[in-house]
C-alpha cells in the first residue's frame, strides 16, 4: 500500500509540474502529461527501490529560500543589463562543509546545490565532499553574496 501511495504521488507532483510548464489545457497535452508522469513515477519508484534515492529534505532548511526567491526580480535586472554590457562571469569556489553519507546530509547537498541556482544569477555546479566547497558560476560577478545559502 505503501508503494501504491509513493507511486501515487510522484505520479500527481510530476503531472502537475506538467500543466504547469506546458501551460495549456489540450487534451492531447493531457494525454501526454498523465503518460509522461507515469513513466516519470515508475521510474523514481525503481530508483527508489534500488536504494538510489537516499536523501531527506528537512523542513527547517525551507527558511533558507526566501533570500534566494526574493532575489530572482531584482537579479534579473541584473541579468538583463548585463546583456547589453556583456562581462566575464566567474568561477567561485564558497566554503560549504558537506557532511557525511547519512540521507539527510545527501538531501543538504541537494538543497545547497537548488536554492542558490534560483536566482539568475549564480548556479552552483559543484558541491565538493574533498575540499568541503561548493564551486559556483556569477554571471555578473561581485553582485552575489559570498555565502551560499
């Protein structure tokens, strides 16, 4: 039964996600949304079973995205202008300290790797468990914050 829930409900976030990046309510796009979220739940349930989806998202790290989400509109700008005074970006390597193996530092490493990505203009490419840094890339470099989360 516990399968069935798990399958259920990867099936209705994927096909969800869906609607929400086709943007349409054809039924030809529906169709393809409930086989796609299909195929998309079947899979992460066999990765899930071969015990390759071992992480766990705490909920106190959700505090953490707020500064990342309030930063999209005006990094943007950001962004934007710097199409038109076109800079180098750069490589950056921040202290990150990433844990050990257990489920939940897998899901920190995750979470660290997501949330900066947020903003357009820093994406995070690399969390390194031997030199415990995050490598990030700034489009527009000097503009972000030197922590990564």
């Amino acid at each position: 039964m516990r399968r069935a829930a798990r399958w259920l409900s990867w099936f209705v976030g994927l096909f969800v996600l869906w609607l929400g990046l086709v943007g349409t309510a054809q039924h030809v796009e529906l169709i393809a949304g409930l086989v796609a979220a299909a195929v998309g739940a079947t899979a992460a349930e066999i990765v899930r079973a071969l015990g390759l989806l071992g992480f766990r998202v705490e909920r106190s790290w959700l505090r953490q995205t707020r500064r990342p989400l309030l930063r999209v509109v005006p990094e943007f700008f950001l962004v934007l202008a710097a199409l038109f005074r076109p800079r180098p970006g750069a490589f950056r390597t921040l202290e990150f300290p990433v844990g050990g193996e257990r489920a939940v530092d897998a899901g920190r490493r995750a979470f660290a790797a997501l949330v900066p990505s947020l903003a357009p203009n820093r994406l995070v490419v690399d969390v390194d468990p031997e030199t415990g840094g995050a490598v990030v890339h700034d489009l527009v470099p000097g503009r972000a914050s030197e922590e990564l989360l």
